[in-house]
C-alpha cells in the first residue's frame, strides 16, 4: 500500500539521527550539575526579588494592624450616657 506517516517522501543525501524518548535520560546530570546550577541562580536572583517582596510584606502588615486599630471600637463612642 502507501508509505506510512512521517515517511510520505523519500530524500537522498539527508541523514536523518533520532533517539528514542525512551532511550533518554531525563534526569541525566540532575545531581551533579542541575542542583549546583539552581544554587547559584537563586544566590545571583536573591539580592533582586527578596528586598521588594519584604518591603511589599511589611506595607501589607502595617496596612492589616492599621485596619485592626481603625475597627476598634472606642469607648466614648459606646456609652449610653446622653
């Protein structure tokens, strides 16, 4: 019958080298270069996203205590003398 897909056309002088998925190695080197390499990411990167991250905590904090001061009630406000 036909030539099955990927195969449609015939090319002389082309090479063509493939591996199997199933003969890689997906984790090759993961211990031996890929932690080290995270490591020094993160230690190059720390500098950059920590200090806006804390500033944006502490505003945050402050802006939730300010609410919780604000919300309190006052007793001046409550006594039922008129």
């Amino acid at each position: 019958m036909g030539l099955r897909f990927g195969e449609l056309a015939k090319i002389r002088g082309i090479i063509y080298y493939r591996l199997s998925p199933f003969e890689q190695r997906a984790f090759a080197g993961l211990l031996t270069h890929g932690l080290p390499n995270l490591f020094r990411r993160i230690r190059s990167q720390v500098f950059v996203i920590v200090p806006p991250f804390a500033l944006g905590y502490m505003i945050y904090d402050w802006g939730e205590k300010e609410h919780e001061r604000l919300m309190r009630k006052k007793p001046a406000d409550t006594s039922s003398s008129h």
